[in-house]
C-alpha cells in the first residue's frame, strides 16, 4: 500500500490530485488480504507491501490507491531477491544489460506472472498482466477491484 498521510493527502487535494476514498483504500486491503490467503493456499509466499519491509521472495502484494478507472485494485509482483541481486551485479560491473543472469532473472518473474495468473483465476479473481493497465509494470499481475467470485 501507498501510505499517505494527512498533511501528504491535504496539500495534493490541494493542487488538484485528490486520492480515493479511505473506503476504498479499506477495500483494497481486504482484497490484498484475501489473495495473499489464497496464494498462500497455493503454497505460495505471500505479504502485503509495506514501505518500512524489506523485500521479501515472494509474491508482493500493493493496493493501487490512484484515482483512475481501477481504483481498489492491487498489483502483485514476484520477487526473487537472490536472482535480482545476481543479475544487477553481473549487469552493473560487466556493463552488460543482455548479461544471462538479469535475463534469468527476468524470465522468471515472466513465468511467474503467467503462474500467478492462473492460480488467482482459478480463485475467481479478476488477474490480468500488469502491463494491459500499466505499460510500465511489465511482469507485475493485476487484480481488478472486487471480491472473487468463488474461493
């Protein structure tokens, strides 16, 4: 979740970039609650972002509080710390941005998009890739606002 305090929301309301509601953003965590239940049913590690967390393997769970059509919905993103860290150094001291670990890494959090999609429809979440709300969250998983429709 995006943490936003009232002096924070105030002065942004202020200058013509309301947030949503506080309902809303209550809804979305019951919502990212109720995914991480069932990844977690799935075998998979789970948590709600948070800003003072460190990254954790696993899927990370964020409510999306922007104002726009999908307001209430959550972005879920895979991370393999290990495989990151692997693959930034190989890209960073090689000066190599097609070096083989960043693209082992990156393939992963493909397959994994793909996994956690179909984990999460099987849920009855409405799961699409990232990418079809957001054109920068290549690789991340979108769950549209709203409870699924069996669990």
């Amino acid at each position: 979740m995006k943490y936003r305090d009232p002096e924070n929301r105030a002065e942004a309301e202020a200058h013509g970039h309301p947030f949503t509601s506080e309902e809303n953003v209550a809804a979305g965590h019951e919502l990212a609650a109720q995914v991480c239940r069932e990844l977690h049913r799935a075998g998979i590690p789970a948590y709600v972002m948070r800003p003072e967390a460190t990254t954790q393997p696993g899927a990370g769970v964020e409510v999306d509080d922007s104002q726009d059509g999908y307001v209430g919905g959550l972005y879920i993103r895979w991370s393999a710390p290990g495989l990151a860290e692997a693959g930034i150094k190989a890209v960073t001291e090689r000066r190599d941005p097609a070096a083989p670990e960043w693209k082992h890494h990156a393939e992963v959090v493909l397959l994994m998009q793909t996994a956690l999609i179909g984990i999460l429809r099987l849920a009855g979440f409405s799961a699409v890739p990232a990418e079809d709300v957001d054109d920068i969250a290549k690789g991340d998983v979108y769950i549209h606002a709203g409870t699924p429709t069996s669990s």
